[in-house]
C-alpha cells in the first residue's frame, strides 16, 4: 500500500475467522490522523476485533493493515516496537494490575520502552499523565481497588498516554459509567484529543458519545464497515441496522443533547 500521509490506519481486504464463523470478510477502513473515529456496530459484529487486529494482538486469516505506515502484521521486532511504542490502548475494563497502585501501572510502559530513565523520573512522568487524565495527585499512590470506576478509566487512560503516543484506542470508555460521569470523560477526550493531536480510534454503543465528540463514525454489519461517514451521512444510511440504531428514541434523544453541546460551546466561543 501506499503510504497516505493523511491517514494513520489503513486497513484493506481483512477477514477474520475463528473456526467455521466468520466475522470479517473483506473489511476496508481509513482513520484519518486527528480525528475521533467511533465504531460502532450489533454485538458479534467484531468491534474489538477489528481493534485487536489493527493493534496486532489479533492475526487475521487475509487482509493487509499498515499503522502510521507500518506493516501492523509485520513480524519484524522493529515495527512491532514503532507500532507499540506509537499506540496508546484503554481496554474496557480499564486492565490494571491490581496489586500496583495507579503510578506504578503508568510506569509499566515507560520501564518497558525507557528503562533508561531514572526512577525519579519515571514517577514525575506518571504523576503528569494522572493530572492530564483528570485525578488528583494523590490517587497516583492508591490501588485500582481504592478508586471508583470512573476513576479507574481514568488511570487506565494515564496509562494509554504514558509514552506520549499519537494513536489512542479505546474500547467501551464510558460502559458502567453514570450519565455524568460519562459525559466528564467525553469533555476530556475531547479536549486530550484537541491539546495533543491526537488519532482517536474509540469503539463505543453510546449514542451520547457518538453525537458529542466523533467526527466519523463507522458501522460494522454484514461483516465489514458497511459506512464510515459523519454522522449526518451515517444517519441517511439505507441500513435496517444503521436505521434502527440511528432513528430510535435515544439516538433522538442523543441527536438533541448534541446539538445543545454545540450550542453552548459556540456561545461560549462569541
């Protein structure tokens, strides 16, 4: 493939098969760098797949995918680091270690790929990546058992960005939150996303996080990304799951809320 400097995923004829199922056939996906990609699609359709694959933990049985131009099923030592050294992952269940507090589970990256770094350090960095997840300083020395759960997705994201990477893949952020606590972790996506530049690749089924802070969004169904569009686009989509999803009373209700979001926020840049 050729390298598109625009895009930081590129994902071409990927099939994934496990036995006689077959959950990806021909799957074709671009994520454009900076942007907040939101996948969406029916349980079984292979979000987290796709994401594993993408992220090289899961191989597939055909496909070619390239990662900031990098083969991501390369089996060279060297790309396999640049991939993992460039992506930074929140998986659903925040993935802590239980028995490290929050600063030694943000330290985890950084003595892997920069186990030059004094101790000292090490802690200083983790304690700046706990501040720009939105915990306060001292939850950088509690267990994950100590903290609530929004603030356990909150450590897992200080974690993602331990090494600065311009790629951030998230699974379900905001299941078992509450309303407001997903909304808080939206405004700081959001606002990570904007300061750092990120490229978001975040798989999600709430609608509220879909209307408030994705640029794109792409559908999975019949086995591969049926639309990958913004959301107005993807809600015109002739798809009786795109449609059922996309005109029900709570995407009516997310539509709304959206929009008021954009309201405010441009009121409040006049």
């Amino acid at each position: 493939m050729a390298v598109n400097e625009d895009i930081a995923i590129s994902v071409r004829g990927l099939a994934n098969r496990f036995g006689e199922q077959t959950v990806h056939e021909g799957l074709e996906l671009d994520v454009r760098r900076g942007e907040i990609l939101g996948v969406v699609g029916g349980s079984g359709t292979g979000k987290s797949v796709l994401m594993r694959s993408i992220l090289g933990l899961q191989r597939p049985a055909e496909g070619r995918i390239e990662v900031l131009g990098v083969d991501a099923l390369s089996e060279d030592p060297a790309d396999r680091l640049q991939i993992e050294r460039n992506t930074g992952v929140l998986f659903q269940d925040g993935a802590l270690f239980s028995s490290l507090t929050v600063g030694e589970n943000v330290q985890v990256p950084l003595k892997e790929h920069h186990p030059e770094l004094p101790e000292s350090w090490r802690y200083e960095l983790a304690l700046l990546k706990v501040k720009l997840a939105g915990l306060p300083a001292d939850a950088i020395d509690k267990l994950p058992s100590q903290l609530s759960g929004g603030m356990r997705k909150r450590a897992g994201l200080a974690r993602a960005l331990a090494l600065d990477p311009p790629l951030l893949f998230l699974d379900e952020p905001t299941a078992g939150l509450d309303p407001i606590g997903a909304a808080a972790f939206d405004h700081l996506l959001a606002t990570l996303q904007q300061a750092l530049g990120l490229t978001v690749f975040l798989i999600t089924h709430d609608l509220d996080t879909l209307y408030a802070i994705c640029d794109r969004v792409a559908v999975l169904a019949d086995r591969k990304v049926v639309i990958n569009a913004p959301l107005a686009e993807v809600e015109r989509f002739d798809h009786p799951w795109v449609q059922d999803y996309f005109h029900g009373p709570r995407a009516r209700a997310a539509r709304r809320a959206g929009s008021g979001r954009e309201a405010a926020t441009a009121t409040e840049a006049d």
